[in-house]
C-alpha cells in the first residue's frame, strides 16, 4: 500500500466517502477534470476505487491509478527513467461498462508486459453501449515496483450517482 496521503476535496468526500482504511489521492486526468482515488485495504490484492466525473474520467483515473500502484508513485513525481516516450492508439468494446474497464485496465497490462510501456497521459472517449476510443502516451523502459498481474472481476463495481461516478477495482499482485 501507499503511505503517501494526499489532499482530497471536501466536494470528492462528500460524493464518495472514503473509510478509515483507504490511501487517498487526487490525480489530474488530463481532460480538466480530477479523478479521486483510493487504495483499499484488501488481502492479497490491491483494490483501488475511483471517484470521477464523468465515466471517461473514470477510465482515465483507473489507468493512471494502476500506473500509480505499479510504480510506487514514481511516475507522477517524474522519478522513473524511462528509454522513450510513446503514444499509442487503443479501441475496445464490451458488452458493458464493467466488462470494458476490466478490458482497458487489462489491455494496459499487456502493453506493459510486452513493451514495458506504462501511461502518463491519456485522453479517451466513450461511446455507447460500451465502446472505448484512447490516445496513450507513456513512457517505456521503467521496471514496475509493484507486478499487477491482472484486473480482475472481483468486487468490480461501477456506479453512476448524481453526484458522479465510481468505481472499485481489484488487481492481483
């Protein structure tokens, strides 16, 4: 887990409170907007809820919160070496919203256990039902402090409130 606490606005709190057990952090996605994040206290795994806006940005702050979790946070501080910078296209569809986040987080996995490449910057839309069109750029060559393996369907959750959207994700490490 993060020891590092980071501030959180009173309007994320107020949408989707956090519980005593949770490392929270804020994250720019790149769209203007601010995903909220938070690791949860989960055995064995790693668990990350996200609080957003918009579901783009949900998205965005998922991936951004995994890079975060797999580089200790070295990424966001600009600590980690990296051999080049890189910007890739990707397209995904599902049959839902879930099933699409599982599917993104997943497809980021591959390209960082082929490439070594790992997202920065990232700017996405969503279509419906459950279509996804993102412009990545990254950086190659940083190792991974944490190795996440894999997102997974356990306690996968995405809500819609009239406050935002949220979701929970678990990864296996």
């Amino acid at each position: 887990m993060l020891a590092q606490k980071m501030y959180v606005s009173p309007m994320a709190r107020t949408m989707f409170p956090f519980s005593q057990g949770e490392t929270m952090f804020e994250r720019h996605t790149g769209t203007g907007a601010t995903a909220v994040l938070g690791e949860l206290d989960h055995t064995a795994d790693v668990a990350l809820r996200i609080t957003a806006a918009t579901p783009a940005d949900l998205f965005v702050g998922a991936a951004l919160g995994m890079a975060r979790i797999m580089t200790g946070g070295a990424l966001d501080a600009g600590e980690l070496p990296a051999d080049e910078k890189a910007e890739l296209k990707i397209e995904l569809e599902d049959a839902d919203l879930e099933g699409l986040l599982v599917g993104w987080l997943n497809a980021l996995l591959a390209l960082y256990d082929t490439d070594l490449f790992l997202p920065s910057r990232i700017a996405l839309t969503l279509a419906p039902p459950a279509r996804l069109t993102a412009e990545v750029r990254g950086v190659r060559g940083p190792r991974a402090r944490v190795l996440v393996k894999a997102a997974t369907f356990h306690m996968l959750a995405v809500q819609c409130a009239q406050e935002g959207w949220a979701a929970t994700v678990v990864f296996d490490v």
